[in-house]
C-alpha cells in the first residue's frame, strides 16, 4: 500500500466511537501524521492526560473541535456559553504544545442557531460577531487561532447561521488575521457560486486556519448531519477546491472529517485506511509539495510577553 499523504489529518469525528487512545493509536499505526481532536473525547480522559497522550503518539494537532453556539439569548445562558468556548480556547493551547512539531493551535466555530422564536438571521449572526469579539483577545493571549466555520444552509436554523465563506470572511475582517480566521470545508460550501473568490479573499486576508475535505452525494439521510461520505466518492470538485486552497499559498495539513452512522460503525483501523487511500486518489494529486511541514505558511500567534 502507498504510504499515507504526509498532509493528511485524521479528524477525530471520523471515527467518532473511537476512544481518544483508540483514535490517537490507529492513526499512527497507519502511518498518518496529524489528527484534529474533538473536546467530548479529551475531556473523557481529562486534559492533562489527553495531552500527555498526544504528546507520546508522535502525531501533529491540527485542529480542536469544537466551540461556538453564540446565538443563545443573553444572560446566563450567554456567560456559559462564553465562560465554556474559554475553556476550550485553553484545551486548544495545551493541546498544540503537546503535539509533534507543526502543530497548529486552531478552534473550530460553530455558530449556532436561530434563538428559539427568532426569524432575525442577521440579527443572530452579529450576535456571532459580539460574541467573537468578548473572546478575541482571550484565544489571542493563549496563542489560539479562532476558525469560523460556515456549513451548508441547509443548518442554518437549528445549528449554524454563517452559511457561507463570505459571512464567515465578513464576520473575521473585524479582528486580527492571526486570531479570527475561517474553517474551509468542501462539504459545505461546495455548492456556493462565489466560493473560488472567496477561498481567493480568505488567502489574500491570511484566513485560512484550516481546511477540510469529505465529500457530498444524494440522496441524504433522513439525519442530514450524517451525509458526509469518503473524499472522492461524491459529487464534489475536490480538484477546483484543493487547486484554490493550495493557490493561496496554504501548505499545512489537511483533515478528513466525515459524519456518517455506517463510517462510524466500521472498524476504525479500516476506516483510517480507507480514508488515506481515497484522500490519495481524489485530493494528493492537487497538493503543490511543500519542503516542511513544520513550517506553516501564515504562523501560529504567539503568547505575547
């Protein structure tokens, strides 16, 4: 078998019933490089463990999924929100420095919803503004780059309001390029007619924290969470896509992330494997060779003296 890409990164959620050990011994065992992790998992072991884990595994971190969920209504409800995306700011940290060299200190956003009641999109989407703006100088302080993550529209009521890479670029342009960034998903903005100039935009700004890549084919599930399929096994461009990102001058790794029940249920060994031969068929042959991957192309942010 061909050695797995050495761009490639496992996002936890692949494997999702796969306990941190599990997930953190398979990967290296195929030969892989790089894994996001996702805070249910870490948070099972506790954090000090969890990083001590990463740290004997040999793997890079890409990213940390996930925080967000800022459109709740103020008040407690609000602070908790808040007072739990800082925790996870300070996972993210602990969780970079733990892993190999190239590590990136990213924490993926997810929006949320449309508050209960509410038909004020707009509205929910400058409390997402507000809310990036009370962590900011947090994830800045800590080292961590906040990615914002538009998904498909078809989330946008119940879990994401930032439906595309230009709201999401929108919402960045506020803050430093070096905290507030965007997650670039080809599950979710696949579809937008605009997305080459914004994957464009988002390099030009220096936004890119990370980018992801599964792939998208009908007809849906009745859970349309669980629809995301193998890289190359779908309807999607991952060629256009991949071309664009790596245009911009994005050399860091890049994470398979699938949301799928029959995915899940497989062996996960298998399921690593089967993700590093359809990554190498369907997104390798588009990647530009970079020299080293312990050289990112737009620099973590440092902790300030």
């Amino acid at each position: 078998m061909t050695a797995p890409d050495p761009r490639l990164s496992i996002n936890q959620a692949t494997i999702k019933h796969a306990d941190l050990r599990t997930a953190l011994d398979v990967t290296r065992d195929a030969g892989i490089e790089a894994i996001g992790l996702w805070r249910e998992p870490v948070q099972a072991v506790g954090l000090e463990t969890a990083a001590a884990m990463l740290a004997d595994s040999g793997l890079r971190f890409t990213t940390h999924c996930r925080g967000g969920f800022f459109t709740v209504p103020d008040g407690d409800a609000r602070r908790a929100s808040l007072d739990d995306n800082r925790v996870a700011i300070d996972e993210t940290a602990a969780l970079a420095a733990a892993g190999a060299a190239g590590s990136t200190a990213v924490l993926v956003l997810v929006a949320g919803g449309l508050p209960e009641g509410s038909r004020d999109i707009a509205g929910a989407r400058e409390r997402v503004r507000d809310a990036i703006g009370d962590l900011a100088p947090y994830a800045a302080e800590a080292g961590v780059t906040l990615a914002i993550e538009p998904l498909h529209p078809m989330y946008a009521t119940d879990r994401c309001v930032v439906s595309t890479l230009g709201q999401a670029l929108d919402i960045a342009a506020d803050f430093d390029a070096q905290v507030v960034g965007a997650a670039v998903d080809t599950f979710h903005i696949f579809w937008d007619p605009d997305v080459l100039a914004q994957i464009a935009r988002a390099g030009r700004e220096g936004r890119i924290a990370t980018y992801q890549v599964c792939d998208w084919k009908t007809p849906l599930p009745a859970d349309v969470l669980l629809s995301r399929h193998y890289p190359g096994e779908g309807v999607i461009d991952l060629r256009t896509l991949t071309e664009a990102v790596v245009a911009t001058g994005y050399d860091r790794d890049i994470e398979v992330e699938i949301f799928h029940a029959d995915i899940w249920a497989d062996d996960p060994a298998a399921v690593v494997r089967r993700t590093a031969e359809t990554f190498g068929r369907s997104v390798s042959p588009f990647l530009a060779p970079a020299d080293s991957r312990a050289a990112p192309s737009r620099p973590a942010p440092s902790r300030p003296a």
